[in-house]
C-alpha cells in the first residue's frame, strides 16, 4: 500500500472513530505578519529571484 492510500485510511479510521455529536473546530483567526516575518520572507524573496536569474522554464 502507498503511503497515500495509507494516509486516507488512516484519515477514515480516524472520522470513524470520531464521536458524531463532537463539534469541528473553527479555523483560526488569521493575522498580519509581524514586522520581522515579513523582513525575514523579503530577505528570502530576494534570495530567490537571485537564484533564478538568468534560468529559464527548461533549465532543470
């Protein structure tokens, strides 16, 4: 068995095993980035426009 097809019967067991009346969590509240996530990703987001510079759709 793949670990896909693994990975969906584990998930069915799991809402199988899951009480009928237990109520889904809501999803969290989404947040702005603090000022230094955002530094941090403009840092990486230069990183890889450096890398890529110059490569083209068939480079491998």
């Amino acid at each position: 068995m793949c670990r896909c097809a693994s990975t969906l019967e584990l998930y069915r067991w799991l809402l199988a095993q899951r009480a009928a009346d237990l109520p889904w969590r809501r999803p969290p509240e989404q947040c702005e980035p603090s000022e230094d996530a955002q530094e941090h990703q403009s840092e990486r987001d230069g990183v890889s426009d450096e890398l890529l510079a110059g490569a083209s759709e068939a480079d491998p």
